[in-house]
C-alpha cells in the first residue's frame, strides 16, 4: 500500500504525463479502427489494445487526481471523425497495433527502472506486460496472415572464432566487411520502422486540412524514403533480402479522420522513436561507415523532429511538459 506522504519524482511525474498523453492520441485513432476494421482478428487485436490503452488513461489521470497534479488536456473524441472513410487497412491497422506494443515495451520498461514509489512501479509493471500482451496477439495475427516480415536469416559458422585485424571496424570503399548478426537486426529495425512511418505520413498528408501541415508529412516521407535508401544499399553489398514497405496498404480517401493536431502528434512521436532507435543502432553497430550513416540520420531527423515542435507551438498545440521552478522568473515577478 502506498505511503503518502511519499511526493512524486521529476522522473515519475514525467513519464506519468508523458503515458497520458500518448494514450490519449491513441484511443482516438483505435476507436477509428474499431470502426473501420473489417478482418475479425484483426478487429480483436484493437479491441484488446483499445481496452489497455483506456484502463492505462484512467488509472494515470487517478494518479494526478490524487497527486492535486493538473490533468493534461491531451486528446479526446473531437480529434477523429469516426464517419470518415477508410484510410488504412487492415493489414496496416495490426502493424500500427503491434507497434504499439513495440514503443510500450521501451517506453514502460524505461518508466518502470525510473521509478521508485511503489504503486507507480506497480502501474508500469502492468503497463509493460499489456505492452507485451499487445505486441504478442498483433505479431500472432500477422504471422497467420503471411504479413508479419522476418529478419534475414544467416549462415551458422562452423565454430567460433576471433577477430585478428582492425580492419574489422572499417566501413569505407573497398574495406567492407560483411555485416554482423546484430548490425543487420538494427537495419532491419529501422528500415522496418521508416517503412511503417512512411506509410502513416502518406496517409496524413493525403487528408491534413492545413497545407502547412500537408508539405510537412510530404516532408517526412521524403526523409524515410531517403532513410530506405540507404538501409537496401546495405542489404543488397550484403547480399540479404530487402524488407517490404507498407505504402500499397494506404487507401485514396482524403477525407480527414484525424485532426490536423493529433496527426501532428504523432508525427513528433514517431520523429522521437526513429531518433532513440537510431541512438541504440549507433552504439551497437562497429563498421565506420554504419556509423557515420546512423549520426547523419539522426541529425536529420532531429531537425524534422524540430520543425514539427515549431509547428505545434505556431498552433497552439504544445501542451507544456512538466518543468522545474524559474526561480529567477519567479524573483523578477515579486520585483526584487
């Protein structure tokens, strides 16, 4: 049972608000699908992931309730026009609930090892085995259907053995070594994660009402076909076979069923897992050119990410994130 007198951290206040508002954007847009969806299965995953996201939503807002901590405003039901057309497919709406899970699983693992009040730890306990739960019955449905796109396989050495140049950790012309088991898992990762994210933004920019907005995501899906590129160019000097994309899997309706503020957010949501997967990547992966390709991307996703944020701000859409005291603000406010 929790002690009250027990505040909250700065850490698990943050990754409270940050839970909040990134359930918040996702009931809208599973409500859409559990409109849309035709696929029985299918339907069944987005009910179960639908089902999480609102117990999650109502246990975080209890917590601020308790906590005298402003609830965010977040998203609600005037952020999706639940009469709109289709605009992605089935098959589409179960990688967009198994990404859900992915994104979970890091997000709340983080937010369990940050926290140390007991019931937040229970919460994001929780939360980590919905996220596993989710991911699991989206990656089972897609596996039935032939949907679900595995990793390359590689040839089993015959024993192990041991690097004897340096050589090893040079990627430049005329000294590339084949890639690692591990450098090919993040390709794919990323490649897999910007081919999904290609096909969200293709549907935004199709039905965004703000033209500002609509040359934005035009914007994104240039940087993650640029990002594709280059993660075949890998693939094919490794002789491994390139991941499928998703952009069939996008319908040609231009009737908004989100709003222009909820496709923005999660716009920067996905700006900010490329960033963190392309982090993880870099640090794992030891061939210089890998490397040096892996810092460009992120700082060109970093400054997508950035202009997205700048555009949250022009609209008025940037809730603001919990924060520490001005001290100095606060001084000049009492005229001292």
């Amino acid at each position: 049972m929790k002690e009250h007198n027990i505040k909250l951290t700065s850490a698990e206040i943050g990754v409270l608000w940050a839970t909040y508002m990134a359930e918040s954007a996702t009931i809208p847009i599973l409500k859409y699908f559990k409109q849309k969806v035709e696929d029985k299965s299918i339907g069944e995953v987005i009910q179960l992931a639908y089902q999480y996201s609102s117990e999650h939503l109502t246990q975080v807002k209890e917590i601020f309730i308790q906590e005298n901590y402003p609830v965010p405003i977040g998203f609600s039901d005037e952020d999706v026009h639940l009469q709109a057309p289709k605009l992605y497919s089935d098959t589409y709406m179960v990688a967009f609930i198994r990404n859900l899970g992915k994104a979970g699983l890091s997000a709340d693992g983080m937010a369990f090892s940050m926290s140390a009040r007991k019931d937040i730890r229970d919460l994001y306990y929780n939360l980590i085995q919905h996220a596993a739960k989710t991911e699991d019955a989206a990656k089972e449905v897609m596996l039935t259907k032939g949907v679900f796109i595995r990793p390359p396989y590689i040839a089993v050495p015959k024993e192990p053995t041991f690097v004897e140049k340096q050589s090893f950790l040079r990627g430049w012309l005329g000294e590339r070594r084949t890639l690692t088991a591990e450098e090919i898992s993040h390709l794919f990762l990323n490649h897999a994660n910007n081919a999904y994210g290609k096909a969200l933004l293709m549907g935004f920019a199709q039905t965004a009402r703000s033209e500002e907005l609509k040359s934005y995501f035009i914007r994104g899906i240039e940087l993650s076909r640029s990002l594709i590129n280059i993660f075949h160019t890998f693939f094919e000097e490794s002789s491994l076979p390139t991941p499928m994309t998703w952009d069939t899997e996008v319908t040609e309706s231009t009737e908004p069923p989100f709003s222009d503020k909820l496709m923005l957010f999660q716009s920067n949501a996905l700006s900010s897992i490329g960033v963190g997967n392309i982090g993880g990547s870099l640090a794992l992966s030891m061939r210089h050119d890998l490397t040096a390709k892996y810092l460009k991307m992120m700082k060109d996703i970093g400054l997508f990410a950035e202009d997205g944020i700048n555009l949250m701000i022009k609209n008025k859409w940037f809730e603001r994130p919990p924060h520490a005291m001005d001290r100095e603000q606060i001084t000049k406010g009492n005229g001292s």
